[in-house]
C-alpha cells in the first residue's frame, strides 16, 4: 500500500504538468488545490526534476517546459543562479573580519 506522501506527490507534479511558461502556477495555489505547503512543493519538485521531470521554476511559478530547448534554457538559469551564489559565499569568505559584528553595531 502507498503512503500519503506519495499520493502527494503524484497530485503536485499532476497540478504543475498542466501548466506552461506562459501560464505557470504559484505555490501557493497549489496548495489552495492540493493542501501541501509551499516548502514541500518545492522539495518535491527539486525531486522530480532531479529524476528528469521537465518542471520549471521562477518568480512567476511553476511549469512544464514545452520542449527540450526550453527545459535547457531553464537549466541554465538555475546553473547561473548557483554560480552567482557560490561566488558571494567566496566573496563574502574574503571580505569576512572578526573586528565587528552586527551586535558590536547595536550596542553602540
């Protein structure tokens, strides 16, 4: 017998497949359709994506990318995004000092 959270799931990826670039579907939606919270969503679409679903993400929400061209293009969009993060964590490692603090600041 299947567990809750596979019928979950199943009922995210169902709810985000119908949706395109063009029409995508915020978190919070589908949690007004399906009940699950946003932070689950997007652990479950990590997921999907991770094992080759065609799931999209952004600012506007999630969809389905309509070909391999457009699912490409998203990828290298998320390849962006973590090359510009790890590059502030490096810098970030560079400019670190231990002369002050928020809290040194508060205080004064």
């Amino acid at each position: 017998m299947k567990s809750d959270i596979d019928y979950r799931i199943l009922d995210v990826v169902r709810v985000i497949l119908r949706h395109t670039k063009n029409d995508p579907i915020k978190a919070e939606q589908i949690k007004e359709l399906t009940g699950i919270d946003p932070r689950v969503t997007a652990e479950i679409v990590s997921e999907a994506t991770t094992r080759g679903f065609a799931i999209c993400s952004g600012g506007r929400g999630y969809y389905q990318a309509r070909d391999y061209a457009e699912f490409m293009e998203h990828c290298e969009k998320e390849r962006r995004r973590a090359v510009d993060v790890l590059h502030k964590v490096h810098q970030g490692k560079r400019n670190y000092t231990n002369e002050i603090t928020l809290f040194d600041i508060e205080a004064a």
